[in-house]
C-alpha cells in the first residue's frame, strides 16, 4: 500500500455535497471494524472536490483516505480520545456559515441543498466529529515524535540540489494599529440620524431596507437591504450585536446600539429558536484630521519608545494597538495560509510604500490608513525581516526545512502505526476496487478476515 497521508486524513473528512443526486441503488464498498463507506461517499467526495475547482481524484485514493480515517476512528473510540460537543458545534456553525457566504444567503443555501440549515447541520455533525477523533488519534500516534538539528541537517543534505525550493523575496511585517474616536458631536450625529431612520420605518414613510441601501456603511449588506442570517451560537459576530438583536420580536426595531464597528439600529425579520433573519443599519462616525492627528502623535510616542528600547514591540502590541487579531499573532501581519511570511503581492500597495524605507528591524512613521471595512486608523509597521530570492538553505530556511522533515518523521510513525494495526481489524473491501494497488495492505487484510 501506498503511504498514509497525513494530510488526506482530514481532506475528505468533513466533505458533504450541496448538489447530491437522489442515489437510486447504493452499496458498502468498505468496511473497517463497524464502520463503513458507502459508494455513494465516494462519488461524493469527489463531486465535492471538482465543485471547489480541484481536480477529480482517483477513487482508489479516495477509498484509501476514507479507509485510513474509519481505522483512525475505531481507534479512538477504543482509547477513549476524547472530542468536545462545543468544538463539533462551532466547527458545524463555520461550515454554515462559509456555504451561506458562498450561495448569498441562508435561504439560498437551503434551495440549493433542498435541505433546512437544521438538517444540514445533522448532515454535518457526524462527518466532523469523526474527522476530530482520527485527527486526535493521529496526534496521540506522532505526539512523541521530535527531530534533532543533526538530523534536521541530515535531511536537507539527502535533498537533490536540483530539487530544493526556489523562493522569491518574503517578508515578515509586524503591525500596530490605533482606531481615532470619533468627536462627541459627529457621534451625536450618527446617533440621531439612526434614531430618524427607526422613527420613518416605524411610522410606515420608508421601509428598512430602501434606508440602509442608502445609508449604511457596512459593505457587507448594504446592497442586500442590510439583510443578515444569525444563529445565537455564532462566535463571529459582535456580542453586544446578537444581544441586542436576539431580544427582538418579529418585525421590532432596536434602539441605537454601539458595537465596536459604529452605531446601528437592528430589525428583527424572522426568528425560529437560535436562527434569525435582521437587517442593520450601520453608521460608522466620521474621523476629521483633528482625531486622526492626536492617534498620529499617540504613535509617535510608541514609536520613539520602540526605537529606544524601552518597550518591546510584543509589549506594545498587547498595550495599544486597536486591532482584535494581534494579541494572536503578536502583531504580525498574516496571509491567508497563516503563514507570517508574506511576498509583496500579499500586501496592500500602501504598506509596501511603508516598506521601501525600511531596514530590518527598523520602524515606519505613524501613517493614516482605512481599512477593508471602511474604518479609518493610523498604523506603524516594523519590517522584521526580508529575505532575498534564493534557493532553499538551512541558513534562511531552517524551520521549513526541519518541519518537513519532522512531518516525514511523522508519515514513518504513522506508517508503521498501522501496519501494526490494520490485522487486527475486521477488513473489507469490494472487488470493484481490486485494480488499486495503493489498497494492496488493505486487501491483503481483507482477505484474512473474510
């Protein structure tokens, strides 16, 4: 059999189609303990994956994968690794909420399922609670599993020079961002332009959604009338928000309530327990030279204490900056992949004017900025480092290097895991995939149990 993908464990594990076929006829193609899959997973699993624009996989591969996670979860089940109900239901509440961004809408999303958000989260829930137990189980397997330097640098010598990575120019960037506070009376403002718009809609002059089409500052719904789908138990949003628009009946608008983006006012459209459809209007107070300029100068301040070294920049990240995200990335700026090392075209053009000034190490001016939402606020930026273009060497690249050779580490483990452990389970596996040469150990397993 081929190797076990640490990776491909997880891939297939939470995968569920929006689109599926009414299957007139459908069989078990696999079995591993008490556990079986399906044909009809097969076929899904793959749908899935052309549908977000990959490229169909083998089915033997996928059976592989599917196989692979069955034996992770049997195990766990045996050792008891434990899984929380609470990290299952936020995980299901992700999902949700990633397929209604991708269809516009819950309703949308339902239409297209032709299932409720209710019965899909039960599509869900047992698919992500067994792709946690074989991810637990898969770390209970490689969790002793280290690397030293030496062998770090012995893997990197076995590496062909003709195979080492080749990586353009990258850059780690740390960030501190101060939000300038609005005057009293532009707050007031926002205020009582809110409270007008509560009192047409309550009066029957305009509706809501003709309101926060014209005026609300949130990019995000304003072309959709303001229309938002919540479910109590997102995390995502704003508490002080759901709050407020949980205590809603059914056509009632809220007062003026202030959240960390602006001021809104919420009208609840319809409510089935912990799901609610509302609409918002947000006005965010408009920041005048005078605020930018006293959050310019606060920075100021930071920076030349920076600069002295009588503050580090972690501790200045923790202490001032504005921005929700950088007490977990330390004020680092992040792509999309998690990952701390960014190329230029990762950037927002306005931060790499910052950078062409800067040395590693060194500090920007405080400069005024606003941000995807529209929010003004001034920043500073370090450059922390910079490399050049360069071929792959222990030098630069020592921790990508050491983690993929820690990862190959784990592969062996996990590898000589289960072939300790696949003859001692109850192993079947239909004859239409007798062609697969990467089932071979599982087949070989399944002959001697049937």
């Amino acid at each position: 059999m081929k190797k076990f993908s640490l990776l491909f464990i997880p891939f297939f594990a939470g995968l569920v189609s929006f689109s599926q076929q009414k299957i007139v006829a459908d069989k078990i193609v696999g079995i591993v303990g008490d556990k079986i899959i399906l044909k009809s997973e097969i076929n899904t699993a793959i749908g899935d994956i052309v549908r977000q624009g990959g490229q169909a996989p083998e089915d033997c591969n996928v059976l592989d994968g599917m196989l692979i996670q069955k034996a992770l979860v049997l195990q766990a089940e045996k050792d008891s690794i434990p899984v929380s109900d609470d990290d299952v239901e936020a995980e299901i509440d992700q999902k949700i909420r990633y397929f209604i961004g991708i269809y516009g809408s819950k309703d949308a999303l339902e239409q297209i399922a032709g299932r409720t958000i209710y019965q899909l989260k039960e599509d869900f829930r047992q698919p992500i609670r067994e792709q946690r137990m074989a991810q637990g189980m898969r770390n209970k397997v490689v969790q002793d599993v280290k690397i030293t330097p030496t062998e770090v640098k012995e893997y990197y010598e076995k590496i062909p020079k003709d195979s080492l990575h080749f990586y353009e120019s990258e850059l780690q960037i740390g960030e501190i961002v101060v939000y300038p506070k609005a005057s009293r009376d532009i707050e007031k403002l926002a205020i009582d332009e809110l409270t007008d718009y509560k009192r047409q809609v309550e009066a029957g002059i305009k509706k809501f959604e003709t309101l926060a089409r014209l005026y609300s500052d949130d990019p995000g719904s304003k072309d959709k009338g303001g229309e938002y789908d919540l479910n109590r138990s997102d995390k995502q949003w704003d508490p002080i928000f759901m709050a407020a628009a949980f205590r809603l009946k059914d056509g009632q608008i809220s007062p003026v309530i202030k959240t960390q983006f602006g001021y809104h006012i919420i009208q609840m459209v319809s409510r089935n327990g912990d799901d609610a459809k509302i609409r918002h209007i947000l006005r965010i107070p408009q920041i005048t030279d005078p605020e930018t300029n006293v959050s310019i100068q606060k920075l100021d301040s930071i920076r030349t204490q920076l600069i002295s070294g009588s503050i580090s920049f972690g501790e200045a990240v923790v202490k001032y900056s504005d921005d929700p995200n950088a007490k977990f990335t330390a004020g680092r700026k992040m792509g999309h992949d998690g990952s701390t090392y960014l190329t230029i075209d990762q950037l927002d053009k306005e931060v790499v004017k910052l950078l062409k000034e800067l040395k590693p190490g060194e500090y920007s001016q405080p400069t005024a900025f606003t941000d995807e939402r529209g929010k003004k606020g001034v920043h500073i930026i370090q450059m922390i480092s910079k490399s050049e273009p360069h071929r792959e060497n222990l030098r630069d690249d020592y921790n990508r290097i050491s983690q993929r050779a820690l990862d190959e580490r784990k592969q062996a483990a996990l590898e000589k895991w289960f072939t300790s452990k696949i003859p001692t389970y109850y192993i079947l596996i239909d004859d239409e995939y007798k062609h697969c040469s990467n089932l071979s150990k599982w087949k070989t397993t399944a002959t001697a149990s049937n």
